[in-house]
C-alpha cells in the first residue's frame, strides 16, 4: 500500500490545473485542422520538438526504462544512446522536409494523407495501409500510456488501479479534444517537465531504491 503524501498529491495537482487550461486556451484559439493538429505551424522548432519528444516518450520512458535500467544494470545505455542517435537523426535529416513538403501538398496534416498525396497514388491503398501500421501499434503505445497513468494515480493518491487508468483515459481524452494540436504547448511544458523528471529521477532512486548500486553493478 503506497502511503498518500500530500505535498506532491498537491503539486500533481497543480501541474495537471496547468497543462488542461493551457490545453482550453489552445482550444479556445483553433480555427483549422492545421490549428488543430499542427499547433497553426507557427511553432518554433525547439517547441514541436519538445512537444514531439514528451509525446513520443512519455511513461515508458519515464516509468519503463528506469524499471528495466534498475533490473539491467549498466546495459540500459545503449537504449538512452540508441533514442538520442535516432531522434536526433530523424529531425535532422527528414522533420524539415517533411514540414516543407506537407505545406505544399495542400497542406495535408497527417502521414497517411502525406504519403497517399506525395506519391500521386490513384487509388487510397497507400493511405490505408499505413493507417492500419499505426493503428496497430499505436494501440500498443496508448495501452503502455494508459498503464503509466494508472500506476501514477496509484503512486500520487493510492487510487485502485483499475480506476486510475480509467481516470487516466478521461484526462487524456479531454485534453485530447480539447487541447487538440495547439495543445503543443501543453507537450511543451510536459515535455520540459518530463525532462526534469528523467534527469532528477535517478537522483531519486540512489536512496529509496539503490538505483545507483544497479547501475554500477
């Protein structure tokens, strides 16, 4: 049984105030489906970046990989070294011309929409088929979302578990129809406090967990 502390049950709380009226404020200025997917593309790169990160990320990598560097020791490095290398590859050879090339071709704000108009297919099999590829792992993606949201309101409130994922689920579609794509400044602020979590997070663990001695093992 996970003792409640209310210091840090009234800091999430805050936090979460924080991120859903940024998220009715971004609703509040959508007009477009590129207000609402892309944030109107006025986003500075450093944002869609940090937005792109916490969303990608998130509780795996905030829950998950700690879990797996405290079971794995030292061998844990190489998928740190192996997400910087990607992700720093991937925006630096495709994110800009894929910007570039998704504004010319009507403006499309999606990848299937994307590939279907970037490749003059006649017929929308291209569209479909990766709509199925992301839909199918996605599910993936989401089911681990929802198990890190559970285990939070579990951790923060001492919550059951089976309602802490479906309260979870309800915060995570309210911000998702309503914080919509301008809600990257929500993954923003979430993607800065994510990274203040991964970097300040094994501090935590040296003493309640002997994070440190697995580590170093």
């Amino acid at each position: 049984m996970t003792e409640f502390n209310l210091p840090i049950a009234l800091t999430f709380i805050c936090y979460l105030v924080v991120v859903l009226v940024i998220g009715l404020v971004a609703w509040s200025k959508t007009r477009t489906a590129s207000d609402y997917f892309l944030g109107g593309r006025k986003l500075s790169s450093g944002v869609a970046a940090l937005s792109a990160g916490a969303s990608d990320m998130s509780g795996w990598v905030l829950l998950g990989l700690p879990g797996y560097a405290y079971l794995a020791g030292i061998e844990a490095g190489w998928i740190a070294l192996g997400l910087c290398v990607g992700v720093s590859l991937n925006w630096l050879l495709m994110a800009k011309r894929l910007r570039v090339f998704s504004f010319h071709l009507e403006d499309v704000v999606t990848l299937p929409c994307y590939l279907h108009r970037r490749f003059q297919c006649p017929s929308p099999w291209l569209k479909l088929l990766s709509s199925v590829f992301i839909l199918l792992f996605f599910l993936f993606y989401v089911s681990s979302g929802l198990i890190g949201a559970g285990k939070l309101f579990v951790a923060v409130f001492d919550f059951d578990y089976d309602f802490s994922v479906l309260l979870g689920a309800g915060i995570i579609i309210f911000y998702t129809f309503f914080g919509g794509g301008g809600g990257f400044l929500d993954g923003c602020f979430s993607g800065a406090t994510d990274d203040a979590g991964s970097a300040t997070g094994p501090n935590d663990r040296v003493d309640s967990f002997g994070w440190l001695h697995s580590i170093c093992r």
